[in-house]
C-alpha cells in the first residue's frame, strides 16, 4: 500500500475537521479545475469545485464544477448538479469559501446544506464583506464539518485578484516582459521586434487568455500597432479586454486596436483633459472611454487601476512598453513578473526596462523572489513573485 492509501484509509484523527494528505491532494485537483476558468468569469472570481464521496477510504470523485459565466451557477452549483443524489453524505471541496448571501444566484452555502454534504473543505476564506466567514458559519450551523486553510497559499494565489480587488480596490497585476540577452526588450525607432522564438510566443498568448484585461501604454500602441489577443488555436474567443494608457487620447482610429474594438472589447483609459473631440471619435468607433485624473507625467498606475477593478477587472496583464513596466514597478502595484530570456542581441540603441537582465531586475526590486523558471526552446522564463504576495 501506497503513502497516500495509506492516509486515505486510515482514520483521521481529530474527527471529521482533522486535514489529511488526501484532503491537501484533491485541493490541489480543485485549485487546478480552477484555474482553467481565469479570464472567463470576472468580476466573480474562478473558483473549483469537487464533490468526493470515500468508498472504503478510497475518494471517489463524483461531481466537478468551475464558476460559470456571471449570471450562471456557481463552482459549488456545478459539482453538486453533476453529483446529484451522489451528493448526499459526500465531502465538498472548494478553493474559496462558499458564498453566503443571494445576488445573481442563491447562495453556496445554502444549496451545501440542501444537498447534504457531510464536510466541506475549504481552501482559503473570502475576504469580501458580503461572506467574511458567514459561510463557514451557515455551514457550521447547519451540522455540516467543516475544515479550512487547506493549501491555503495556493489559493490565495489563485484568488489574488479577488481579494485585491477587495482589499486595495486594484486587480492582481501580472508584468511581462521579454529580454535580449544583453537585457533590451527594443530598439529605439524600430517599433515590434521579434525577442524570443514561437514557443515562448505560445506561452504569452496562454498568459493573456487567463488574464481578463491587457495593458499598454500608448507609446507601445502607437509604435507596434498591436493586436493583444490570443492567437494560439482554439484560444481566439479567451482574448482579454484590451487597455491603452493614453493621456491626451492619441490612439490611431485607424490602428488595428480600434479597428478590431467590435470584435475584443478595447478600454482607453485617458485624462480628463483630453481633448473631447478625440475621446468623442474614439468612442464612435467602439471604443470605451475612461476619463482619469493625469498630470503632466501621465496617468498613475494606482488611478488606472482603482478605474479598471470597479469596473470588474480582477487579473490584469502588463505587457507594454518600458516606460509603463518601471512606472507599475515604482508605484509597488505588480505582484508577478514575468521575463522571458531570449538568445539574439539587440546592440546599440537598445531599450534597457532596468539595469540589465534578470540580475538587474533582483537587484533593482529586491522585494521580489524568483519562484519558478522553466525553459522554451532556446529561450528562458524565469518568474518572480512579490515577497508579500
């Protein structure tokens, strides 16, 4: 008998509350159906969902669910559904805690309660003031067992977005960014150039499809005339909204942003004192405009994105320009970096984001730790996260 047999047989002890490898394992499993569903269902957070029932110790999963599209059900909805009568004296788990008040749709907590689940496992708690542990404890006073905190850290990495958006009314912030091996991401006056090689382009189209918004500044719309979508096949209907940071509205009418803005939703976020005329023709041609506070410097990245988490925008892509990543690094707002590494160098004139590759970016944002590195091809992505994050 394997470790994890071993723990999915024997009794835990502490009762139904006490956490066991099995329970930390099917976390996991919930936290990855989760993450299939980020950049698909904001402002509501993408939650997973998996109703167990334990045959002779032997978990035996009998419902899946993701939240759905706003306005459908819920993670939890969606497993019990599949679960049916299944549901009854089964084990419920969920990477955030079930909801506890009625909006769109009845609350989690109550349609728990109505299935008959026996134990719900929770991965980390909702910091929104709706729920705020009145889940926990609907679900406590209902008889139910409940544990939390269960791979807790992945969770809350996971609904990073939702609770910023709760606690500092910003989105999770995502940089990107791709380096030449002697640490430029450009040339000066060359607009677009090819940094790294197709399989790395594959992962940042991947990166944009679980994103819900991608930003620009207007220096990089204006100079690579971008589309910003996803291109990778069977991902066209996951591009995010696309933003431009643009104070005085110099967004070409004609550029393939706008032109393309009936198809992928295009956000111009601009200053009050831009010119009417301009904002006016932007907004006839589709685009929709987000008139902010700007000063002579620009617009402040925390004023972009308060605009852009009240209108729902929980998980945001920075990928442009080396202006925006410094003025988003400064203002302490990004949570993730992204750098992918290529091979080629880029020579004089280049465009340095910082002082010289990855070493200069450690050096430069120190609060930051390298958590993960993988390899595309000849090309290196190394990802750091914000220490506190």
């Amino acid at each position: 008998m394997s470790e994890a047999e071993a723990v999915a047989v024997a009794p835990a002890a502490g009762g139904k509350n006490a956490v066991t490898g099995i329970d930390r394992r099917l976390m996991r499993a919930a936290a990855a159906l989760a993450a299939r569903g980020q950049g698909q269902v904001w402002p509501n957070p993408s939650v997973g969902a998996l109703v167990v029932r334990f045959e002779d110790g032997v978990p035996v999963i009998v419902g899946r669910g993701v939240t759905s599209r706003p306005g459908g059900p819920h993670a939890e909805v969606s497993a019990l559904r599949q679960a049916g009568e299944l549901a009854r004296g089964a084990t419920c788990y969920v990477t955030l805690e079930p909801c506890s008040h009625y909006g769109r749709t009845p609350p989690c907590a109550l349609a728990l309660r109505e299935a008959g689940v026996d134990r719900v496992v929770i991965g980390c708690l909702d910091p929104s003031p709706r729920v705020a542990g009145r889940g926990v404890a609907m679900l406590e006073e209902a008889g139910i067992a409940v544990s939390t905190g269960v791979e807790e850290e992945l969770c809350r990495l996971l609904h990073a977005g939702h609770r910023l958006r709760v606690t500092d009314q910003r989105p999770n912030v995502v940089l990107k960014l791709a380096l030449s091996a002697d640490g430029g991401i450009g040339r000066v006056g060359e607009g677009q150039l090819a940094i790294t090689g197709p399989l790395s382009r594959n992962v940042v189209h991947g990166l944009r499809g679980s994103c819900d918004a991608i930003l620009v500044g207007i220096g990089t719309a204006l100079a690579d005339d971008p589309e910003l979508t996803c291109r990778m096949p069977g991902m066209k209907d996951r591009s995010p909204v696309r933003v431009v940071l643009d104070k005085d509205a110099r967004l070409p009418l004609k550029g393939r942003l706008v032109q393309s803005a009936a198809d992928v939703p295009v956000w111009l976020v601009t200053g009050n004192q831009a010119d009417p005329a301009r904002v006016q023709a932007l907004a006839d041609a589709g685009v929709l405009v987000i008139r902010v506070p700007a000063n002579e410097e620009g617009i402040e990245p925390k004023i972009a994105l308060t605009a852009l988490a009240n209108r729902g925008v929980t998980r945001l892509m920075v990928e442009g320009g080396a202006r925006v990543a410094r003025s988003f690094l400064q203002a302490g707002v990004v949570d993730e970096t992204w750098i992918f590494h290529g091979v080629a160098e880029l020579g004089a004139g280049r465009i340095l984001p910082f002082d010289g590759g990855a070493g200069g970016f450690t050096a430069e944002y120190p609060d930051f730790r390298l958590v993960d590195t993988a390899v595309y091809g000849p090309d290196r992505l190394l990802r750091f996260r914000r220490k506190e994050s």
